[in-house]
C-alpha cells in the first residue's frame, strides 16, 4: 500500500492513522519522512495533532444541583400523568362496559319494546361510537404531525 514516495492524498488518508498509532513502522516512517518534507501537509498533521490533544483534554462541565431537580420532577410529573391517564383509561372502560350491559339488559332484552326502536336506538348509539372514535384517532394523529400547532391568529 505504501511505497516510498508518497503523494500528499496518500498522507492526508492514512494522517489520522499514524495520530492513532494504528499503521505499521514502515508505513510510520514513510508518512513521518513526506510530512516533514512538506510544508501543508506538516500544517494539517500539527493541526491535527492539537485538535486530538485537546478533545483528549476535554471534561464534561458539571451541572449544578438545582438542574437535576427540575430534571428529575419532569420525569416524574411525565411519569404520574402517565400513569394517571391509564388509570383513568381502565375506569372508563370498566364503566362503559357495565353501562353497556345494563342497557342491553334493562332495554333490548326488554320484550314490550319494539324491534324497530331496538334497531333504531342500537344503530345511532354504534354510530355514535363509531364518529367519537374516528374524530378522536384523527385529532390524536394529526396532532403529532401538525405544522401550524404553535401558530396564533
């Protein structure tokens, strides 16, 4: 791969691999020769060479206290509303059911009523249902994807 005469495309390519020590002794001394005999690309490798020792050098800031507080609230508060809706969730659910199982019972088992009034009342409480689930599951997704959400008139 490497010959004696190096171009400075050659050097610049293998540049980070002599920086990292991960190329051969031949192929060291080879780029160590080209980028002392050549000015731009002695520039990049001392330039490189400092921008590696100062990452090295750098330390992660540390946040004050107060920061992680507030951080730690968020993640409660997300955490508890979370929780809340599920549980608020489950209750609808259990009382719909129930609810849905004493009108079948105390109405369309109901032999005085009508079965046309059955079939009228069943199909505009299924179609009532069906447009507040469809309206809701549109809002919830466009709500995600909106562009024009924080746009006041």
């Amino acid at each position: 791969m490497m010959s004696t005469k190096l171009t400075c495309k050659e050097v610049r390519i293998n540049m980070m691999g002599l920086l990292d020590n991960e190329i051969s002794e031949e192929q060291k001394a080879a780029l160590l020769g080209h980028i002392e005999s050549c000015p731009s690309c002695q520039k990049m490798y001392n330039d490189f060479r400092t921008l590696k020792k100062d990452t090295q050098e750098m330390k992660f800031k540390k946040l004050p206290e107060i920061y992680w507080d507030d951080y730690w609230t968020q993640v409660y508060n997300r955490m508890e509303r979370g929780f809340s809706w599920i549980l608020i969730s489950i209750g609808v659910m259990i009382l719909l059911v129930y609810g849905g199982y004493e009108v079948t019972r105390d109405f369309f088992l109901d032999p005085q009523k009508p079965l046309l009034l059955k079939i009228g009342v069943g199909a505009f409480t299924a179609g009532i249902i069906v447009l507040f689930v469809s309206v809701l599951r549109e809002k919830l997704m466009i709500r995600k994807i909106d562009k024009y959400r924080s746009v006041e008139r």
